[in-house]
C-alpha cells in the first residue's frame, strides 16, 4: 500500500504520535478528495486508533480537544464507509462522532446522501 509507511507506524512518544495523527489526517482528506474510500477508511481508522479513543473517558467535556479531533475523525470514516456501502459501519461512525461532540456536525448519517 502507498500508505504502509504511516499504516504500520508504531509511534513511541507523544511528539511522533501527534506527528503521525496529522500526517494520517492529511492524507485521508486527500484520499476523499480524490474519492479514494478504501483508503481513506483506512487512514482515519488508524487516527482513531492512535488517538486512543480509550483515553477520552464517557461523558468527557465535548468542548476538549480530544473529543473534537475525534469527532472529526470519526465523522471523515463515517463518510467514507458511506460511499463505500458500509451503512451500518457509516452510521455507528456518525452516532460516535456526535457522542463525542454534539457540537460538531460537519457530516451526520442524514446528510451524506448530498455527497
């Protein structure tokens, strides 16, 4: 894969991490810009994973960072798992992001049938 590099990065300080997660999240906007969503699924699925959703404890503010960029990124999956058929997938994406911050609905379920 073109993104191997970033897809098998195993970050070992918090610097690499945040350094990883944008490098993820700039690559996965331009795989959904160039309508690439099997790959872009991938990429944001690794910037979930590396964010350690487990960290963001249930109930946290959703004005944090952390939720916020997760929300986010939750919601960039749930688009791509949209245009690829993965509906369920897509919508369990789109409740989480909006779990994480009710205040951020760039994309929900609902709307992404505009996309």
């Amino acid at each position: 894969s073109i993104h191997g590099d970033v897809l098998n990065a195993n970050p070992a300080t918090e610097d690499e991490r945040n350094r990883l997660i944008e490098e993820l999240k700039r690559r996965g906007k331009s795989t959904v810009i160039s309508r690439s969503f099997p790959e872009s699924e991938l990429l944001y699925g690794k910037a979930i994973d590396v964010m350690a959703e487990s960290d963001v404890k249930s109930g946290a503010d959703p004005a944090s960072k952390k939720s916020q960029d997760l929300a986010i990124l939750y919601s960039n999956r749930s688009l791509a798992r949209y245009h690829l058929g993965k509906l369920e997938e897509s919508e369990s994406d789109a409740r989480r992001a909006t779990i994480l911050n009710p205040v951020y609905s760039k994309v929900t379920f609902c709307d992404m049938d505009t996309f």
